[in-house]
C-alpha cells in the first residue's frame, strides 16, 4: 500500500490540504456547518464574555481529526476580533518555550494549543498556573541558589485541541471552562461542506455527485474536501470539468475507495481477519503481520474507522469480524466462525469458499 492511497481517506492534513483549506475554512460561526450543539454552546460562551467585557473561559476541544477544531479556533478570535497565536504540544518541549509564548500575549488573544495531549509534562505544570492565574513562575538559575521569579502575564484565552482527550491529565482538563466534543458529520452535512467547497474552488459539482462523494467520506470534512479535489481532477483530465454521479463514481473507484468509504487498507483488514482467520478473533500484532503493515498503522489508521462503522469488534481475545462485515465484503461466514466465538488467533486457516 502505498502512501498516497493510505492518505487519500486519512483524516489527517497533509501539505496540500492546508493549503486548500486555508480557502475554504468558514470565517464565522454562523457559516460553520454542523456541530449544532457545540456551535449554540460556544455562541453563549462568546457572547456572555463579550458582554462582560472580559476574556472568556479557557476552551478545550476534543474529536477525531479533520472535524473542524482548528478552524473552530480561528474563528473564536475572529468573533472577539482578537489576535490569534497558534502553536502545539509537540514545539513546546520545555517549559520554558512556553513561558516565552505567553510572556509575549496581548491582552484579550488567543492561544490555539493543538495537541495540548502532547506537551511535556514541566510545561503543563507551568500552563496550570497561567491558565488560572495569569501568572509564570521562571526559575533563574540552578541547584540550591535557583530561584523562581513570578511574572504577570495577559489574560488571554487558551483554545486547547485534543484528538485523545483521555491522555490530558485531570488538572489541566478542569482548568477549562468549556469542553466541545467534535462529533462525525452527517452525510447531509457534509453535502452542504461539499457545495460550498465547490463554489469557492469553482467547480460544477451536481446534486447527486455530492450525495456519492459525502458517503464516502467517512463522517469528515477533511476528507471529503480531499475526495472532492481528486474527483475534480479526474472530471478535468477526462471529461469536461463537470461532476456528475458518474464521474464521482468513476474517479472514486480508481483511488479505491468504496461505496462505504473503506480503503484498500481496510479491505486488506476485513479480508484478512474472514478469509484467513474465519472472522476471529484475532491478534492484533497477528493481524497486522498478515496485511504486511506495523500493528501500529492497523490500530491507528483502519481500526477507528472500522470499529466505528461496526464491521469490527474489539474483544478480551481480540478483533473479530461483524455481520455486517462479513456481508459488505461478501463472503458467507463458516457455520461454526459464530463471528468469532471459540476461533484461536494463534493460526490461519483455509479460507472459507467465497461463493
């Protein structure tokens, strides 16, 4: 498998989705589409401090990846009209890289701290008392004769996003006012993502061409942006530019993705998992190594999905195969698989006759 099929229904942003969505993000919040519930929350928050006359609540954000978090948090700073500061857990090594990026807060700005799960944890501890009391405690020198020196700051907002929002330690997690949980987008939601998407990038995109390219897109707007740009080539390379059904069909397919919006990665879990072990369970590690990918790519990339999607099952004793998977890929499940009851994982076994 390689990279470029693995990124084409990866929720995580690569170079070229940046830079796209860079265009296509929402300025406000009434034209950000779905998440209903954390759009109506967050307009109170926004609102309330606004008539206060004073910074709002700290934020956190925790969901999957391409649900919106980022362009969640510039337009918070867009609706306080305040200066945006952006950065993530990984750049902040050391406390004191994070002292130098909230000594230097304006009053009233916003700090998007992506992957706040990733921070080291001396730099947590100090984000504690900045969070709380606007306060930096920098420690000047070593050993016995260190001293640590308080430094006011700016009140400021701290927009924190998290895909893992269990890895963030209980004192951090309070310290927010707010928690949004991003949840998947509906398909008609995406719909509506992907016509708006199309105007701003000037593509003819017709109605049910948008239907088939939303159902494939894994609940994920960054996917779908994604799907909709490589229909779009394929429509200029081999037609005339215009979306229809069957063109999104036809260019979906050469980048194998299913009607489901399953990957050839996918597939070559769930074939895997029925045709060599009768539907589990299954090891992870064993799996993985019958797929020819780390139990690392498996767990991260296609499980999520997978689970989600009910076509897999986590158990004590390992992954096992649903119903439904076994009919999406449509193989007729052995009378004694019970979807996984009583089958070791320790051994493969013929594959059961398709037909």
């Amino acid at each position: 498998m390689t990279e470029h099929e693995r990124e084409m229904v990866s929720p995580d942003a690569d170079l070229d989705d940046r830079a796209v969505e860079g265009a296509l993000r929402p300025k406000r919040l009434e034209d950000f589409v779905g998440q209903e519930r954390v759009r109506e929350q967050l307009s109170l928050v926004l609102r309330g401090a606004q008539r206060r006359g004073r910074a709002p609540d700290h934020i956190l954000m925790s969901g999957g990846p391409g649900l919106g978090k980022t362009t969640l948090a510039m337009i918070i700073a867009a609706e306080l009209g305040a200066p945006l500061r952006i950065t993530s857990g990984p750049a902040i090594e050391r406390s004191g890289d994070l002292a130098a990026v909230l000594s230097t807060l304006q009053e009233g700005e916003v700090l998007f701290l992506d992957e706040i799960h990733r921070m080291a944890r001396p730099a947590e501890e100090m984000l504690y008392v900045a969070m709380e009391d606007f306060r930096v405690d920098v420690v000047v020198g070593k050993g016995p004769g260190a001293t640590a020196i308080p430094i006011d700051i700016a009140p400021f907002t701290l927009v924190g996003a998290t895909t893992r929002a269990g890895l963030l330690p209980a004192p951090l997690r309070d310290r927010f006012g707010f928690t949004a949980q991003m949840d998947f987008y509906r398909a008609d939601e995406l719909e509506h993502i992907l016509r708006r998407s199309a105007g701003l990038l000037g593509v003819d995109l017709e109605d049910d061409a948008a239907v088939e390219i939303a159902g494939r897109s894994r609940g994920t707007p960054r996917i779908a942006n994604r799907l909709l740009r490589r229909v779009r080539d394929y429509a200029e390379v081999h037609g005339d530019g215009h979306l229809t059904l069957g063109t999104a069909r036809a260019a979906l397919t050469l980048y194998e993705v299913d009607d489901q919006g399953l990957d050839r990665l996918d597939r070559a879990v769930l074939d895997a998992l029925m045709r060599r072990f009768r539907g589990g369970p299954v090891g992870l590690s064993t799996l993985a190594v019958s797929v020819g990918e780390e139990p690392e790519t498996v767990e991260v990339v296609a499980e999520p999905f997978l689970v989600r999607s009910g076509l897999i099952a986590r158990t004590p004793r390992g992954r096992v195969a649903t119903p439904e998977a076994w009919a999406h890929m449509g193989l007729t499940p052995p009378p004694d698989a019970a979807f996984g009851a009583g089958i070791s994982d320790a051994a493969p076994v013929e594959p059961p006759d398709p037909s």
